[in-house]
C-alpha cells in the first residue's frame, strides 16, 4: 500500500484504489455487459423474470411482517405488522401470479434504479477524476439518468417488453464503463510499477 504524502495529496494507506482493484472491476464490467447483451436479446423474459423475483421478495417480506407480529408491543403493534405482511403478499402474489401485469409497476421501481444509479455513477466519476477513462463512468451515470426519464416520461410506450430492453441497455452501459475503468487502471497500475523498477 502506498501513500502520496511528497506531493500533498491525500494519503491512501490502509484504502485500495483502482490500482489494486482493476481486475475485479473489469470482471464484474464484462458480467454486466454479457447480462445486459442477453437482456436485450430477451427484453420480455428479463423483465419477467425481474417481476418474478419481486414477487417473490414481496412474499418473503410478508412472511417476515408476520412473524414479527408476533414480537410487536401491545394488540396495535401486532395488527399494524399483520396489516403490513397482508399488504406484501396480496402485492407478492399478484405479481407471482400474472408477472407480465407486473412489468407495469415494475417500471416505476426500474425508473428509480435508473436515477440513483446513475446519480451514483455520476458521483463516482467525478470521485476518480483524473483517472484513465473516468469520463466512461460519467457517461454512464448521464445516460442512466436519461433513460430513467425516458421511462418516466412514456417516451418508449408501455410495451411489455421496454422495461427489460432499457434494463439490458443500462447494463450493457454500465459494464462497458467498469471495464474501461479498469483498463486504465490497470495501465496506470503497470506504469507506477515500470517507474519504481526503474527508479
């Protein structure tokens, strides 16, 4: 671990930077990416499938309010938690049920993903600024925000298949941007080692 302390900067000792973590960044770009390629290739089972998984997740939620009914503090406590499971299942179910009718407010919750995402990648880029291909990730975080509004704003149409197709485009985005990243990384990580050797 090094620490910039000749120059004034801050000292990175005891915290990974890029340098020591380019390899996973590039991994987890390129998974990404082949998700978001077999995303757009197949827009209505990735959105299926995402409904499905909230379906299911809703359940368990349900589950959990249930049992912790049981734990709540006086009579109003229990109904309130019990109120709250009834609320995650009959939502859970429904979607399990018919989980092309819950792509529908599935894009809500896609929209949201979309704007913090890209409102995060935007955060992170101008943390690495300075950094090879930094403008990448900020690409990415721009064109996260956009396609949240898109979707917010009937842009694409209501299609059954839109969710899972700007989904795999989001992806695809994003991985390509993790990779690049941690390409140069990589190369800056390369140049400070060639320096040292020969320094």
């Amino acid at each position: 671990m090094s620490t910039r302390s000749e120059g004034g900067g801050e000292s990175t000792a005891g915290r990974p930077g890029l340098e020591e973590s380019w390899r996973l960044l590039e991994v987890g770009g390129v998974l990404l990416a082949v998700l978001g390629v077999l995303a757009v290739l197949f827009p209505l089972a990735t959105g299926v499938s995402v409904s499905v998984l909230l379906g299911g997740l809703l359940v368990v939620g349900a589950l959990v309010h249930v049992a912790h009914a049981f734990r709540g503090p006086g009579w109003r406590g229990f109904a309130w938690q019990v109120l709250l499971g009834v609320v995650y299942a009959v939502a859970g179910v429904a979607m399990l049920a018919n989980p092309v009718l819950g792509l529908a407010s599935l894009t809500l919750i896609v929209v949201a993903y979309f704007i913090v995402s890209g409102a995060v990648e935007l955060a992170i880029g101008a943390g690495i600024r300075g950094q090879p291909n930094w403008l990448w990730m900020v690409a990415s975080g721009a064109l996260s925000v956009l396609l949240g509004a898109v979707l917010w704003l009937g842009l694409l149409g209501v299609g059954r298949s839109v969710v899972g197709l700007v989904l795999g485009v989001k992806l695809v985005i994003t991985g390509v941007a993790m990779l690049l990243v941690g390409r140069g990384a990589d190369r800056t990580a390369d140049e400070s080692s060639t320096s040292e050797v020969a320094g």
